[in-house]
C-alpha cells in the first residue's frame, strides 16, 4: 500500500509543478513583450527629455522649466546617461528598470491584500496593459511614476495593515514622490484619503498622531515643487492637447481592454455554467475597494477638470496612472471564479493571444512618429549645398504656438526636436499651427531664398498638414514645390525658384 502511494505522489508532482509555474512563466512571457520596441527611435517628447539633460547637471533644473517635466525623471535620466551613455537604448533601459520595480511593488501590495495567486495575476494584468507596454521603454517619466505609485501604494497597505508611526511617515514620503515623477499622477492621493476613512473612520481620533506624520513627511518632501506647479497652473492653457476620441470611450476602453474584457467574459460564462462562482467575503473589505477606488478615482478626476477647464486630461498616455487600480480589479474579479484550473486557462490564454499578436506585429517595435529618417534624408539632400539652404521644421510641440519662434543659437526646448537627430542646416523653427507666426517667419525665408534664387526645404509632421498647403500656395509663382520623401507621415518638400529652373540648360 505503502508503495502504491509512493507511485502515485510521484505521477502527481510533476504536474504539480506545471501548475506551480504557470504565473511565474505566464508573468515572462507578458514581460518579454516590453523588450520589442527598446531599439526603436526616440519620438519627439523623449527628445525633449534627452535635451533637458543634455545640458548638464546644473542646466537641468532651467531646462526642465520650459516644459512640463518631471524634475525627478530627468535627474535620473542624467544619472543614467552618464554611466551607460546617450544612444537610444541607454536612455530606454532606466524606465524598464523602473517598470520591473514596479511590478515588484505591485506584487507585493497586492500579496498583502489578497494572497500569491492574485498578485501574480494583477502583475500579468500590469505588464499586459498597452500603456505599460509603451511607458517600459519609453525614455519619459511614466515608469518612473508608476514606480512611485506602486510604493506608495504598497507602503499604505503595509501601514493600514500594521499601523506604526515608521510606515505612516514612509508612507506620506513615498505618497509625495509620486508628484516627483508626474504632477498629474497626484490623482491617485485622494484613493488613500477616501480608503481610510472607509477602512478606519471610527478610529480617527486614535489615529491622529500618525496622520500628522504622514500630512507632515508629505508636505516636507513636497516643499520644493509647490512654485513649479503653480507656474504650471499659471501656463497651463498652452499644454493643451486636443483629444482624437470622445473621453468616455478612451476611459472605457483603457478601464476595460476588449482583450482582456472578452476573455474574462469567456472565463465567468464557464465558471457559472460548472457553478464555479462566489462572492466576495466579508473579511475582504474593504481590500477589494483598493484596486476600483485607484482605477475610478483618477478618471473622475481627469473628467471633471476635463468638463469645467479647457485642459484636456482623458487621453490614453495621461491614464496610465490608472494601470495599477486596473491590473488589481482585475486580478481580484478574476479570483471570484473559484476554479484554480479555470483562473489560469483564462490567464494563458490572455497571456499567450496578447503575446502572439505583439509579436506578429511591426507596429510593436516602433514608438510613436520620429524625425530620425526624416533628418537623415535632409542632411543627405543638403549635403549638396554644404548645408547652406534654409530648411523650414514645423514643431510638433503644442507650445510652439504660443510663443515667437526662436533663433537657432537660443536655448530654447523647441529646439529639442532637431537635437538628438539634428539637421546639418540652417534651421528654420514654424509653429505647429498655421498662425500669423508661421505668416511672418516662413515670408521672411521666403524671401530671402527668392532673393539669393536658392532653393529651401520644408519638413512637416502630420499635425503641420495645413502650413504645408499654406506654402505651396504661398510660393505660387515663384517657386515649385516637388516632395522628396515621406518619412513615418513626416513629409519633406523641395521649394525650388521657377527662375533657376527656366535658365538651368
């Protein structure tokens, strides 16, 4: 007998094992997905980071003031940059950093809250999300800030669950590093606020001595960055991006991935059909509040100011501050399915249709649009001509139309377009917009070619569509347009004098 159950113990702990490894393999394989786009081409904000640290340790401070910037972010970068250097996966690989310790973090709060097989899947769910996709290897303050709100979110779970006055003042710190790295990843403090007085609003009065810690290391920690936001705030209308889609549908569908949603959907239609449901138990809240309060919260935040100010704040990038409170709604609604076999067929199955469409697609190893073949075509284009022509760049920052375009020499953050993939010409700044700015600067080099009969170039991200017409139409007449190449939709224009044509032999 004794024999018979040895067999049998050593025919079962193989496949224990398998099931062992499910999560851990599952959790590599979405993680591995982060790594395709790590040599693509810096796009424009992340040449706007490079910039703010290109300076120097002492410029990053000034630089970091001409555009909303994370001051946390960029000292970090220029840390980063100095020791591995400045080409493209260099200053790629701090933000993957920063996301793997993320996921730790997310781990570790949501094992606190609701035991290994949940944090597993809510960091599956995490790495899996588009948004954290993008901001793993994205030279911009996203990682980083999610970092900051994993700790902070992971410090409050371990001070609500064991109440010491060390955890209530790492907490307010770590709460207040969350603005180090994005001002409007702010929108997650009041989730703690709101869960407290849920979880603890009888026991205020014994706890007053650690919320004046926590109110006190936060305020402390935050000190520094009160005037930067105010000078924010004061700017603010120059920022603003127009969003391309109705804001109730950005929210819904980063709240609710038609991946993920369907095969949950799938999961719970085979759970209720085995009888394989439950509820949530008493002895769970108010944890299984944590998770929706940091996925609703910042939406409704980002809503409101949306409605009441022209400031537009519901667009995919800015609502990766919810991909925590996501990934642990999910990871705990996934958990109500009370069948361990059925949980991790629907999280495979998730894992491996996400995994097999990323890989299959070319759009997953690029970011957004760069100038990089753009500019390297241009320098060949006036190689010509010793880089002497004039060469017309519509910006593709937004601030560009609020202020008067600056001279090449200046130290100005529009610049920061052609820096890292900088043009060997001579560069002529345009608005994004077609505005009397564009008018003035774009007619003076207009002119100035028609006089010397020289030819000029003009580059035009999509967003600059319109100046691109405005020109052709402009120059009628006196010169002729001919497009020399398109670049990821970033167009290049030969403005040629139709007088240097009709006496060319």
């Amino acid at each position: 007998m004794a024999t018979a159950t040895t067999g049998a113990i050593a025919v079962e702990k193989p496949g224990y094992v398998l099931t062992k490894l499910v999560y851990p393999v599952s959790l590599l394989a979405s993680l591995s997905i982060w790594f395709l786009a790590i040599r693509a081409p810096l796009w424009l904000d992340e040449t706007l980071a490079y910039w703010q640290v290109s300076g120097g340790f002492w410029k990053v401070w000034s630089r970091s003031a001409q555009m909303p910037s994370s001051i946390g972010y960029l000292y970090t970068l220029w840390l980063a940059k100095s020791i591995f250097g400045t080409s493209e996966i260099a200053l790629k690989i701090p933000s993957t950093l920063a996301m793997l310790g993320a996921v730790y973090f997310l781990f570790r709060a949501a094992r606190e809250l609701f035991g290994e097989e949940i944090a597993f899947l809510a960091c599956i769910f995490f790495a899996l999300t588009p948004n954290v996709v993008f901001a793993a290897t994205d030279a911009r303050p996203y990682a980083f800030a999610l970092l900051a709100s994993n700790v902070a979110i992971f410090a409050f779970v371990r001070w609500m669950s064991q109440k010491k006055m060390r955890q209530a003042i790492l907490f307010g710190a770590a709460a207040a590093g969350i603005l180090y790295f994005h001002y409007l990843f702010g929108a997650t403090l009041p989730v703690f606020a709101i869960y407290y007085l849920l979880a603890r609003a009888g026991s205020i009065k014994s706890d007053l001595k650690q919320l004046a810690a926590v109110l006190a290391s936060f305020t402390l920690v935050s000190l520094p960055l009160i005037y930067r936001v105010a000078s924010l705030y004061q700017t603010r209308q120059t920022h603003v991006v127009q969003p391309q889609h109705h804001p109730v549908l950005v929210a819904l569908n980063t709240l609710a991935p038609l991946q993920l949603l369907i095969g949950f959907v799938m999961a719970v239609f085979l759970g209720a059909l085995a009888r394989q449901l439950k509820l949530p138990r008493g002895e769970n809240f108010p944890a299984i509040l944590l998770g929706p309060l940091l996925a609703l919260v910042p939406i409704g935040v980002f809503l409101g100011v949306s409605t009441v100010t022209p400031v537009h704040l519901v667009i995919p990038r800015y609502l990766t501050v919810i991909a925590p409170g996501s990934a642990l709604t999910w990871a705990m609604l996934t958990g109500l399915i009370d069948s361990r076999p059925l949980r991790q067929i629907f999280c495979v199955g998730l894992v491996a249709v996400t995994v097999f469409e990323t890989y299959s697609s070319p759009l997953s190893r690029k970011h957004e649009i760069n100038f990089k073949q753009a500019h390297a075509f241009v320098n060949a284009n006036v190689g010509q001509d010793n880089g002497e022509i004039p060469v017309l760049v519509c910006s593709a920052f937004i601030e560009s139309n609020f202020e008067p375009m600056p001279d090449r020499g200046s130290e100005n953050a529009l610049f920061s377009q052609v820096d890292y993939y900088p043009i060997h010409a001579q560069v002529v700044m345009l608005p994004m917009d077609l505005n009397d700015e564009t008018d003035r600067v774009a007619s003076r080099v207009v002119l100035a070619a028609a006089q010397r009969r020289q030819r000029f170039l003009i580059v035009v991200p999509p967003s600059s569509y319109p100046t691109l017409q405005w020109l052709a139409n402009y120059t009628g007449g006196a010169f002729a347009s001919r497009e020399l190449g398109v670049f990821d939709d970033i167009v290049v224009v030969e403005f040629r004098p139709v007088a240097a044509m009709n006496q060319s032999p």
